[in-house]
C-alpha cells in the first residue's frame, strides 16, 4: 500500500529530528560567516549555501545579479550599503506536477554588531552556544530560520517525500537595506503559490508589516564665532523644532492604528538614528544633516507617507523666522520599504498555523510588525508570504541577540510538514 500523507508527514518529521543534534552547530556556522550588509561575506555566505544545496540534491540556481539594471528599475527598493556585486541564490526541487509550490525563503544578510563591548560575549560572531541558545550577530535575525529552512528541506530529500508541487528554498542579500536580493530573485522569475519567511516571530503567525523610509534632513545654519554666536544661527538649535514637528506627527499617526498592529506601543516610529553637524567646536554650525527612519501604515501609500512628513516640516519651517527664510530640505534615500500584507482570508496563515499546531508547537498569536521586511516585495509580486520563524524579534540589531534552538528545531519540523501538506504528496 503507497504511503499516505500522515506517512509521508513523519517520515520526515523523522528525517529532521535525526538532524536535532546537528542544529547548534548549524546555526552557529552561518552566524560566524559574518555576512554584514554589502561586505564579500554576504556573498561567501550565499557560495556556501550554493554548495550545500547541490549537495541535498537540489537544482541550484546562483547568479550573479545585474546592479546597473536593478538599480535602473522604477521598482527598486533602495540600497544604503555601496555594492560592486550582489548575487542570488535559488534552490529547486522539482515536484512531480499538479501541485501547489512553495518558497522557503531567509535574508543571508545581517546588520553590524555596534559597540562590541556592549555584548556580554568577547565576539559577536562567535556562534556560541549557551543556555539553549546560539548568539550572535544574526543568531535571530535570521539565520535560526535560515537554519530551520535548510534542515526542512534536507529532510524532505532524504525522506524522498514524493511532493507534486515544486519546493523553493532561497537565500537573499540585502534585506537589510532595502530587499536587493528579493527583488532580484522575482526579476530573474522565480515565483510560487505560497512562501514563509522565516522571521524572528517567536513562533508566531506574522501576516502583514509596516513600511520604513530612510530619508535626510538638511538643516541651514549661520556659521559666526562661538565667543560671538549671537551673531549666527546654530543648525543644531534649529533642529529642536523640527523634531518636535516630527514628535507629534508620530503621535498622530499612531492615534488609531489597524488591529493587526495595536499590540505594539509605537506601531509606526518615526526616528532620527544620525546627526551630523558642524566642522569646528568654537564655530557655530552653519549645516546639519539629520537621518532617520518613518514608519508606514499598513495599507498606506508610500507617497502618503512622504507628504505626511514633508508637509509637517514644512508647517514647522513656517512658524520659526530662519528657517522661513531657510526651510530644511527633506530626501529620501535608502531603503524604502513599503508595507506589505498577506490578503485577507489567503489559506496561508491557517496552514502555516496547522503545520505549527502539529508538530506540537505551542499557541500562536498573529500580528502584524512594524519593520519592514521583503514581504512586501513578495506580495506586491502575486506571492502569498507569511512571516514564522525562531527567536524574539526584539532582539534582532540588538547586542547579545540569540535564538533558542528548540524554537528552530520547532521551525523546522512545521516547515517541512507545510510543504508535504501544501505541495500535496
Ligand atoms: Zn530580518
């Protein structure tokens, strides 16, 4: 008698728990290639998942991408880190036809660790375990979850899982500052019926997130001698009424915010990350130049979001003499994340739920976050995407960020499931 689905189902629930012992290490590994934003790691990182793939058997498909013309598209998502290559890596398993196919796909990518003495560890990147945990630079954001994708879809080879539809598994740079390597990956064609992202969500279900734009203040001054600053104007006490402006903007556009996002405290942030002002500390500074990051509502339109922010330090240019005279410039530059959702009532969610519900996880919730990610680019392309994954989100760009390995384990075992059940067997 052919095995049936719940066969197939524990055949490689089997498969990745042989893999348990393996998963520390695992994660570790991809945590000590330190694959910051736009740095040749990120790359290293892609060619050693390149080699791993076409090891499990799987069609490999890792290209290098073409910059002049992603950067030409009116799509683009931005970059902040500079770039002389970029490449995409996709590895196929065919199904045997007739059935739904399904992306698993992980940013390879990860922020810089900051001040290093403010982690507890003598290396960000040292992939260590401990408490259960690995940490490190990118231990949840996201190679736990990179992780869970690669023991998934090793399981699903070795276990021979006869699944109809075609199986994804991708690897993208650039996530960080912007989504690169997502776009890239649907400009080279790849697509499917239904894709997970696995996300620090701490297990939870993840349908929707917000927007983030990057954009730059340019504040005039009016340089004079610091023992005469009476007779300039300094930059920097300008920008004290243009945060205020920015403040309260924030609080409008948190006001009443979608229920997806009402669990969090501030669902769309505005905030100011760099200052740079002045050139000498007996001048008062004539330019300041302030950047940060906006917030976009779910559903918004980007270019609502921009206006929303131009408009206010506009208003507050014109309720101060000097920058009357000298109103503050506003660009957008950097990523720009628009936010992005999974259409309501799309199966997904609740299959993504099933998978979790039956490998014995534990109860989720569902929400909305308010960082951008490449969902949006995923369902702004017809993809249907969900965020699930290992660790605590809050704990991503942090210092001694980790992930617990039994939440990657958790991980793995739903995803593989997922794809028996939604590629059908
Ligand atoms: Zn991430």
């Amino acid at each position: 008698m052919a095995p049936s689905r719940a066969d197939w189902r524990s055949r490689v629930l089997t498969e990745v728990d042989a893999s348990a012992d393996e998963l520390a290490a695992l994660v570790g590994g991809l945590v000590r290639i330190p694959s910051l934003t736009g740095s040749d790691a990120e790359h290293d990182l892609l060619g050693h998942l390149a080699t791993r793939l076409l090891t499990d058997g799987l069609e490999v498909d890792h290209w290098q991408i073409d910059l002049a013309t992603a950067y030409a598209d009116v799509g683009f998502p931005g970059i902040e880190a500079p770039r002389t290559q970029a490449w995409g890596l996709v590895g196929h398993l065919p199904g045997r036809g007739q059935g739904p196919s399904l992306l698993l796909s992980s940013h390879v990518d990860v922020v810089p660790p900051g001040d290093p003495r403010t982690w507890s560890g003598p290396d960000p990147f040292d992939g260590a375990l401990s408490g259960g945990s690995v940490h490190g630079r990118g231990a949840c954001d996201m190679k736990g979850g990179l992780a869970a994708t690669l023991i998934a879809v090793r399981a699903l080879v070795r276990a021979r899982a006869p699944l109809r539809g075609d199986l994804l598994i991708a690897g993208v740079e650039g996530e960080e500052d912007g989504g690169l390597g997502t776009f890239a990956t649907l400009a080279r064609g790849w697509r499917a019926d239904a894709c997970v992202i696995p996300e620090p969500t701490g297990l939870d279900l993840v349908p929707a997130n917000a927007g983030a734009l990057t954009f730059r203040l340019e504040v005039a001054g009016q340089a004079a001698h610091a023992s005469r600053r009476d007779l300039g104007v300094s930059a920097v006490d300008m920008l004290s009424p243009i945060l205020g402006a920015l403040a309260a903007l924030e609080a409008r556009r948190n006001a009443d915010v979608d229920p997806l996002m009402s669990r969090w405290p501030i669902a769309y942030p505005i905030s100011v990350g760099v200052v740079r002002a002045g050139d000498w500390t007996s001048t008062v500074p004539d330019l300041l130049v302030a950047e940060g990051r906006m917030g976009v509502a779910l559903n918004e339109p980007v270019e609502d979001a921009r206006a929303a922010l131009e408009s206010a330090v506009a208003l507050a240019c014109a309720q101060d003499p000097w920058l009357r005279e000298h109103p503050v410039g506003v660009q957008w530059w950097g990523g720009q994340f628009g936010p992005g959702r999974l259409p309501p009532g799309a199966p997904l969610l609740a299959a993504v739920g099933r998978a979790h519900a039956g490998v014995g996880g534990g109860p989720q919730e569902v929400y909305g976050v308010p960082y951008g990610s490449d969902l949006r680019l995923m369902v702004g392309a017809g993809v249907p995407t969900v965020h699930y994954g290992p660790g605590d989100g809050g704990l991503a760009h942090g210092p001694d960020e980790s992930v617990p390995v039994a939440e990657v384990l958790t991980c793995a075992r739903a995803l593989a499931v997922l794809a028996v059940e939604h590629c059908g067997t």
